[in-house]
C-alpha cells in the first residue's frame, strides 16, 4: 500500500463512497504480460509510459508482469530483461520512480521525462538527477528536446550553476502525429547536431509518438502508421550519419536509442524488418487501457478494461424516461469516444443492451435508453445501486482521482461484494 500512513482498507466495493476509481489488478497484470511478450517476440525493449496509473505498483506490473518474480528463481532480478526503462509525463511521477529506485533500481534508474523540455523545469531536473546519482551512479534522468533553444536553456544552466552537469536527450521527432517534435530532415538533423556538440547535452536517443493511430481502427491502418513511422525513423537516421560522416566526431550513432509507438500502435510494428540496434517501445493506456482503444481494436475485450469508475444510481425520472448517476465530468472528463456516449456501464456494453450514457454535468451522468420510444428498466438500475463505469480515456479519469482501490477479479465483473486487496496513491501535480 503506497500511503505514508497505512488506513483501514474498505471490505468491498459496496464499501466505497462514490465515485471512486477501481483497478482491477488481475487485467492490469495480464495487459502488462502481453506488452511484454510483444516486444520479447520482436527481440526489442520495453520503456513503458507511466502517465496513465501515475504509481509505483503499476510501474512495477508494466517491467515485471507479476507482483512476484515469475521466473522460478533463474534470476535475482524481477524485472523483464526486456525492460529498459520508463517514460513519465510530469515530475512528480519522476520523483516517485527516483524515491522507489533505492529499493527497486533496474528499469527505476533510467526515465524520460517525455514533454518538450522547458527552461523553468531545469533546477528540478537536475536535483532529481543528483538524487538519483547517489542511489546508482548509472542513473539517468533524460529530457525530451525538438528545438535548438531548448539545447541553449541547458547549456546555460550548466554555465551558471554546474559547469560539470550533463543533460542526456532524447530528440523528439514527428513522424505523423503532428503535436510536437521536429521535421525527420535536414532541419531535424540541424538540432541532433546543436545537442551532439554541445558541451552540456549528450544526445541519448531518437523518440517518436505514434498518437494518430488513436484515430484509426483497422489492423491495416495500424500497420500502415507502425511502418511509416520507422521509415521516417530510419530515414533519418541515414540522414544524421550523412553530416556525421566528414566530421571529426565519434559520435557513437550505433548506441543510440530508438524509441517508437503508442499503445494503438504496439502489436502492429514489424521489427524483424528494420535494422535498428536499440529499438524500443513505450506505450502507456495499455495498462488500464478505455472505450477509445476497444474502438482503436488493440484492447481485446472489455474485460482487459482495468479501469473503471464506481458511481451509484441517484435518481429516477420517469417522465423524461433516464437515470441518474453520481460520478460526471469531474470523475470522467468529457473526453469523448469514436463510438459516441460519455462512458459505458459494466454489463451493458453491447449496442443490444438498449442502454446509453448519453449526457454528463460536473457530478452526474445521465442513461437513457438507446432507442426512440424505448423503455428504461428502472428495475435493473434501483436508486442506490452500484455501477460501474467504461471510461472514454482512462488516463484522464483516472487523473481526476487522489486514490486508487484494487481488487483481484479473474471474472472482471467488478461486482459489488468483490474483495478490496489494495489501494495504491498516484503521484499529483506537475
């Protein structure tokens, strides 16, 4: 249990006061064994992204794929040799990795701080990388970077406060996505260049973000997105060694870390036909995974759906013919989903349910039947009945929650009397 100060776990899920947010463990293990086979199959690394559970227990599952070591005591490590490292999006979830390092080390003493670094956050940087130099001399804290000022920011920090201090990078490329990251060009190859002759940076590593393959839902598209993405990768990479080639440098380009995808994407890149030395993949939903990836087609089933939020029924209006729950937008978020609706109840998933999450406020959600004319069983849904819900994007429901229940479902029914094993506390804040 990861609380400063161990609490009374509730019995059971009718125990809880609502909305909460349940992981339910046995789906989260199992969603991190696939992601590991996955890359084993492809003989590439892992460096899972944190973002969405925001915990140590989770970080954990993702390099591991079990509480335990699983592999009859032929190692002294539990973590999957696979597993090179992690990917956070806030430095709050980096001092939770840096603080479990001590005890845990391994993938612990390797992160990337995955956005665009900037000026403001370089003293914090460099205080977590002291700290974690001290547990592990191999330690790394790398920063993200697609523009030469970030490059100047770090070159001056370390003029002014430690001419010894070097930053290690990852350069942030766009190979579709178009949020953020340079162009796999000359212009691209321009900032690799300012971070390799930096006295201050060294360039660790090439990072791309497959986030448009949010936005299909074939096993072509998928396909098409994965191989165009280490096209560009590799186009560039011939590119860089081009400009390398008539200088005096040593760089050392066959170290250098190639690190690709997002969870849609993961099961769709062919690494057998690329030859890249260092290659690997960091996706993140995957974990609790969403409605949005049972959309995308990555999630298998809406029992690999780890994540959900509990709600009670709070209302019955027959003259408007709906229900109401308490768990809305600041429980959810009004992230939508390609299939429509503001989330799904557990157990009536399916279009032949007759059931739709059709509207949120703040607090409350609204169901309704999923027909003109039809009729709303309010016999299923008794004011005070417990629900559970699908989010549309688990990252961002889970975020709006301090605390985490667990249970250990193999039935992945999330039912009312299910056990509460655990809880676990997200890092917050930014």
């Amino acid at each position: 249990m990861s609380s400063d100060e161990p609490q009374e776990l509730p019995q059971t899920l009718a125990d809880l006061s609502t909305p909460a947010f349940v992981i339910n463990r046995h789906a989260f293990a199992e969603n991190c064994r696939a992601v590991l086979k996955q890359v084993a199959l492809g003989g590439i690394r892992l460096r899972p992204h944190i973002k969405t559970h925001k915990t140590v227990e989770g970080a954990f599952l993702q390099v591991c794929g079990n509480e335990t070591n699983n592999d009859n005591g032929k190692s002294t490590s539990p973590f999957d040799e696979n597993a090179s490292g992690f990917v956070t999006s806030t430095l709050p979830e980096i001092e939770l990795l840096v603080d479990a390092a001590p005890k845990l080390k391994g993938p612990f003493l390797d992160i990337l701080y995955g956005v665009g670094i900037s000026e403001s956050k370089l003293s914090r940087i460099h205080a977590l990388q002291t700290k974690l130099s001290k547990i592990d001399d191999s330690g790394k804290i790398h920063v993200m970077v697609d523009h030469p000022s970030q490059v100047e920011w770090m070159e001056q920090f370390c003029r002014n406060v430690s001419k010894s201090f070097q930053f290690s990078a990852f350069l942030k490329l766009d190979t579709g996505y178009h949020r953020a990251g340079t162009t796999c060009d000359a212009r691209g190859v321009d900032v690799a260049m300012k971070i390799i002759q930096s006295p201050h940076v060294t360039l660790f590593g090439l990072y791309s973000h497959c986030g448009h393959a949010y936005d299909v839902n074939t096993p072509e598209d998928l396909k098409d997105i994965a191989v165009t993405d280490m096209k560009l990768i590799t186009g560039f990479m011939d590119l860089l060694r081009e400009r390398l080639e008539p200088m005096d440098t040593d760089f050392p380009m066959e170290k250098l870390v190639v690190s690709v995808g997002s969870t849609p994407s993961a099961f769709s890149h062919d690494t057998g036909s690329v030859s890249v030395p260092n290659l690997e993949l960091h996706p993140g939903n995957y974990t609790l995974y969403d409605r949005q990836q049972l959309w995308t087609g990555v999630c298998p089933s809406t029992n690999h759906v780890a994540g959900r939020v509990l709600s009670r029924v709070i209302g019955h209006y027959l003259d408007r013919n709906t229900v109401l729950l308490d768990a809305g937008a600041t429980a959810l978020t009004k992230d939508g989903a390609p299939q429509g609706g503001v989330c799904q109840i557990t157990g009536y998933e399916d279009e032949s349910s007759g059931i739709v999450c059709h509207k949120m406020s703040q607090e409350v959600v609204q169901i309704k039947p999923s027909t003109e004319g039809g009729t709303m069983p309010y016999d299923q849904f008794p004011l005070g009945k417990l629900v559970t819900l699908l989010p549309n994007h688990s990252c961002l429901a889970a975020a709006c929650f301090d605390t985490y229940y667990i249970i250990d479902d193999p039935s992945c029914q999330f039912k009312s009397d299910q056990p509460i094993v655990d809880q676990w506390i997200p890092a917050k804040g930014w």
